[in-house]
C-alpha cells in the first residue's frame, strides 16, 4: 500500500453498522492487504473478514490472500459490503476494534438522530434545498438539450421522489413507492433474504417503510424492476454509473445522482438553465447518444466537489458558519 498521493483504487466499503468508509490502496494489491486497510479502516479482523461485492452482491472468494484484488472483481469505484464471521475468540476482538475505530459515517445504530445530523450537515453545504430547484452551473450542453440536476428536498425520501420525479412528474410517489419495496420483499423472501438485505426481511420491511429511513441499492434494484425501466445511478464522487435493470430489456431510462448523502434527478430541458421545469425530459431510450453528455454533467460535479467525502468531511456551525 503507498502513500495516498499514488494510490490508484478507490472503494466504500460498507460494515453491518451501516457505517460506509472510503478506502484507497494500490490497483495492483493482493487480497491480503485489501484486508489489512480494511481492518485499519473498520475494525473488522483481518481473519474474520467476510466480502460481498456488486449488486445484488455476490460472495468474494477471500481465502487466498495472495490473490490480486483485480483477479477477484475488485476495481476502483466497487462498493464492498464487509461482514465479520463467527470465529472463536475473533467476534469479541472485532467488536472491540469496531467500537475504538472512528467511525467516517454516520451511524445507522440511532436512525432518527443520526438521519437528522446528516441531512444537516448536506443542508449546510447546499443551502436552498426544498421543493425543485436548479443552479446555473449544473448543467453541460448538449447537441440539442441541456443535462439538469434537479435537486430534490432534504427529507429522507430523496431517493423515491427523485426516481418518482423522472418517472411521474411528481415528489408525492415517496409513500407509495416506500410500499413498491415492502410488498416485493415480502413477496420474494427467497431472493430479499437477509444476506441480500443485511438484516431479517421483516425487520428490513418495517424500516424501510418508515418515512426517516434512506432507500439506496436495494430500492434502486426493485423500483427498475417494478417500474419497467432502467435506472442509471451516478456517483459523484467516484464518478461511477450503475443501471439498475439494464439487462432487462426494458426500453426507457431514469437517472439519478447521489453526493454521498442525497440523491437528485438528472432531466433533459431544452434551456440551459432548465428554468422551465414543465419542458423537462425525464424519461430516455436506453440509448439515446445524450446519456455521454450527462457523464459529462458528471464529472464537472466531481470537479466542482459536489458531494460530500463521508471518510473526510468536516464539520461547520449553522449559526456563525465557522469550521468546527
């Protein structure tokens, strides 16, 4: 592992905790040290270390450590959900490494708190964030229309009224959609098991449905399905694009973008500022030529910094503003 000025691969890494860490190493690493910074990163005991990867996540073979991360699936811009087998002696070792670990992203532990703190803290570094709105700098042309990013309100339902934007037009679907989720989980509990949900069907049901929980992968997976339609989700931070649904023939696509914390919708409008909401362009073929100029819109996020780096924010007071 080199220092972080020549590191190559970056990955999240997400724990049972629901706490999320950004991690950097070699793209050349072994398997063997993927888990050390992982362990230095999370607490999660090198030899106690259980990886999935992609989505719906599959198991990472980690037995041999002298493997090559690239061999294994492993690239850049992966999000890997690390576990902590049963090993005797290694669970109480784990669970003290995790709780002297620092912890790079909020809690999942105190839901309502910490779902407050964070949309806070994104609310301070967005002012201006209820209801639709647009800045004139998030957009890149295109040939014939403009790419927009529609912010969507800071209410712990962003991911459900940015996909019910695109696909309806509308920021009242939260609650229905919330139900699309509970009723396919419910459904198909061979599939929504709970090392698919990370927690009991039942339990994950009952959370989800609760207008404070935040809805990521797991929604994105079934909404594609349930709607019919592909649903592009960019990262700005790692400047990646997961389509969701895509190898399911269905002839129309969505896109969202997510910051670290929230999640908006990406729209076509045939002004460059978007001023007029009513002539957005939410829903396109699959492959519509546009969808690289939207990559574009993107990466002058990413350079503009607009997310928030949850392994390294930090914090400033609403009141006076300054940097804690």
């Amino acid at each position: 592992i080199r220092d972080s000025s020549s590191r190559d691969m970056r990955l999240r890494v997400r724990t049972p905790d629901g706490a999320q860490h950004v991690i950097d190493a070699d793209d050349d690493c072994t398997c063997g040290a993927l888990k050390r910074v992982i362990q230095d990163a999370t607490g999660v005991e090198t030899r106690a270390q259980k990886w999935k990867l992609g989505f719906p996540p599959v198991d990472v073979d980690v037995d041999d450590e002298a493997a090559l991360c690239a061999s294994l699936g492993v690239r850049g811009g992966e999000t890997l959900a690390v576990t902590a087998i049963a090993l005797e002696d290694a669970a109480v070792a784990s669970s003290d490494a995790m709780a002297a670990a620092p912890t790079t992203y909020a809690s999942m532990a105190n839901m309502d708190e910490d779902e407050a703190f964070a949309r806070a803290l994104a609310m301070s570094m967005n002012e201006g964030l209820d209801g639709i709105s647009t800045s004139t700098s998030d957009f890149i042309r295109l040939e014939d229309m403009h790419a927009i990013r529609r912010v969507i309100a800071s209410d712990n339902s962003c991911l459900f009224n940015a996909v019910g934007y695109c696909c309806e037009k509308s920021l009242r679907e939260s609650t229905r959609l919330r139900k699309v989720i509970v009723d396919a989980i419910r459904a198909d509990p061979a599939t929504f098991d709970e090392a698919f949900l990370g927690k009991a069907p039942t339990e994950y049901a009952d959370w989800i449905s609760k207008p404070n929980s935040w809805g990521g992968q797991v929604e994105l997976f079934i909404l594609a399905k349930a709607l019919r339609v592909e649903i592009a989700a960019y990262d700005i931070q790692t400047e990646r694009c997961d389509v969701y649904g895509q190898d399911a023939g269905y002839e129309d696509r969505i896109m969202v973008i997510y910051d670290g914390l929230h999640y908006d919708s990406i729209v076509l409008n045939p002004s460059s500022i978007g001023a007029d909401v009513e002539k957005d362009v939410s829903r396109v073929p699959a492959s519509t030529p546009a969808l690289a100029s939207v990559a574009a819109l993107v990466r002058s996020q990413h350079a503009a910094k607009k997310f928030t780096d949850t392994a390294n924010f930090s914090l400033r007071c609403l009141v006076c503003q300054k940097g804690l």
